[in-house]
C-alpha cells in the first residue's frame, strides 16, 4: 500500500487548532494517540526547510557526502496502514544518509530506503516513536502553551522560534520543562524535540536525569514561591539553568559532567537570592555573559575549574544587576 498524501484545509487546520487548544496543559500521546500524531506531524512539517528545522543539518547527500540544502527539504503530510505522520526529502538528491546517533531509529525502515540501504525519503510517524519512547520508559506529550506559540502561534517560516527569545523568558519555560523531564515526560511537537531529546533515547541515564531536573524544579520553584509576577531580570537566571538543563536531556549530553558542574554553580547562586525575584523591575539589556556559560557548560573538562565557572556566572549576575532598573510605582 502506498503512502497517501493529506493536505490539511484551512478548515481543517482550524479544527485541529479547537481540539488542541482544548487539551489540558499536558496531555500525554497515550490520551488520544491519532490526535498527537496530526498535532505532532503538523509541528514538524511547518518547520522543515525553515529556519527551525533543527532536523536538516544532519541531512547529507549520500553522493557528495556534504549537507544538502535547507531550501531543498519538502515535507508532505501521510496516511499509511492507518497511522498518521510525514515524508521529508530533498529536491536536489534521492540518495539521503542520516549523521546523528539515533536518528534512524525514529524513521521507518520499510519504506524510506532504496534498494541500497540508501534513504529516498524520511518517513516519519509519531505513533511509532511514541512506542519506541515508551520502551525506553519515556513518555511523550503535547504541551499546550508551547505549542500555541509555535505550531498554532501566527508561525512564520522566517523567524526562529527555538533561539534564545523572551518569550520563553517570560513563560519561565525551565520551571515548566525541569517538571516534564523530572517525571520521564518528553514533548514531541518540532524538529528540535524530534533531533535534540527523541533520537538515540537511552534510559540507562535517565535516573541520574531525572534528579537533575528535580534540583532544577525545586530550586526555581522557591526562587519564586513569593512572586506571582517576576521581572524579566529574576527570570535570566533561572532561563539559564533551563538551557544547561535541556542539554543534558540530550543523548550526545547524557550525564555530561561539565554541564553538571555549570548546573551546580546557577543553582547555588539562584539559592542566594543575589536578584530578588519579586523586585519590580525593566532590564535594559541582555546579559553578554550568558552565552559565555552556556559556552562552560559545553567544554569537555571544564569541572576541574570551578573558579572559571564560578566568575562566569557572577559576571552574569552582576550584568543583569547593573542592567536593571527599578521600576517606580
């Protein structure tokens, strides 16, 4: 049987956007495993051959062995054998390889290759991925805010959606995230969920993960148990703990030691309370420094230097100190 092309209606994108925004702020694949796939399916396919397809760096042309372009990647949403999901390819080449660990596992076997064992296409199907997550003792989810930032949000291929913003400043996305990955829960809902946290899924480091995001959770959760509107300088800190967090949640970041040592750091500091999270006030810029600590906490060996960690993350505190203005009321 071959793979029947879907193309959704506005129609019918509208009501998947109504059955979504109805869902309750997390909702497991297992609740209603056909809706997640289209949800799932949809949020992909809007963003291959964009600016977030986090998926097409690691799509090579098989002949010349170099990457092949973002502009030639198409997505077509499918039905097969009764389950939902999408076709990637490339428009410039019909003999595809995948460069990342895992990534094959989450594309079907059966009809994505050529006849060499080479890839024509990436067929892709969440109700698969969600079985292959659930034997790792993973759990798979839709989560409502986020996606009605991105896949129902005025999505504009243009514009990356997954770079550092402050919208998941504002939404204090870390509190949010550390919860899911404390209780084994992953989104698939885009490419970087797909890429970054689904391919190469290994339980075998999960416990150690799972007491990480739990010291994360707890740590931002009393940083701001007093204040049901924090400024977006009492949120930096905490956005920064977040980012190390979710490459820890990486495979290729598993138990990474020097992202723990980084962690350990933003969570002491966030526990001194140096910028109260219910002091009113507008921050005038971001701070440089947090690209520098994101930049420690993925440097293999770092740990056996805790003061170069340690001034790193004070000089971010003190940028956003200086960068803040009280606000008068």
């Amino acid at each position: 049987m071959e793979p029947k092309i879907i193309r959704f209606t506005w129609e019918e994108v509208a009501l998947l956007r109504r059955r979504f925004e109805n869902l309750a702020e997390v909702t497991s694949f297992d609740a209603d495993i056909k809706l997640a796939s289209r949800v799932a399916s949809y949020g992909i396919f809007r963003e291959i051959g964009t600016v977030n397809d986090e998926l097409a760096r690691f799509i090579f042309d098989f002949e010349t062995a170099k990457p092949v372009r973002l502009e030639s990647l198409k997505a077509e949403l499918i039905e097969w054998n009764g389950l939902f999901g999408l076709r990637v390819f490339s428009t410039d080449c019909q003999r595809l390889e995948l460069r990342t660990k895992g990534l094959y596992d989450v594309v079907h076997p059966e009809i994505s290759k050529n006849e060499d064992g080479t890839l024509q296409s990436l067929y892709i199907f969440p109700e698969i991925i969600n079985k292959i997550a659930q034997s790792e003792g993973i759990e798979l989810v839709l989560v409502k805010s986020w996606g009605a930032n991105s896949i129902f949000g005025g999505f504009d291929p243009s514009k990356g959606y997954y770079q550092t913003n402050f919208w998941e400043i504002e939404n204090n996305d870390a509190l949010k995230f550390s919860n899911l990955i404390r209780q084994g829960k992953i989104a698939l809902m885009g490419t970087h969920d797909l890429v970054a946290h689904i391919a190469g899924l290994d339980k075998g480091h999960w416990p150690l993960l799972t007491v990480n995001a739990e010291r994360v959770y707890q740590a931002i959760r009393s940083y701001f148990m007093s204040a049901s509107r924090p400024s977006i300088s009492a949120l930096i800190l905490p956005y920064t703990i977040g980012v190390v967090l979710d490459d820890l949640a990486q495979p290729p970041s598993y138990s990474s030691k020097n992202h723990i040592a980084v962690l350990d750091e933003l969570l002491l500091k966030i526990s001194k309370n140096e910028i109260p999270a219910n002091l009113p006030t507008l921050l005038t810029q971001f701070p440089g420094s947090f690209e520098k600590i994101i930049k420690l906490s993925r440097t293999p060996n770092i740990e056996p230097q805790p003061t170069v960690i340690k001034a790193a993350v004070s000089e971010m505190i003190q940028e956003i100190l200086k960068a803040s203005l009280i606000k008068l009321t």
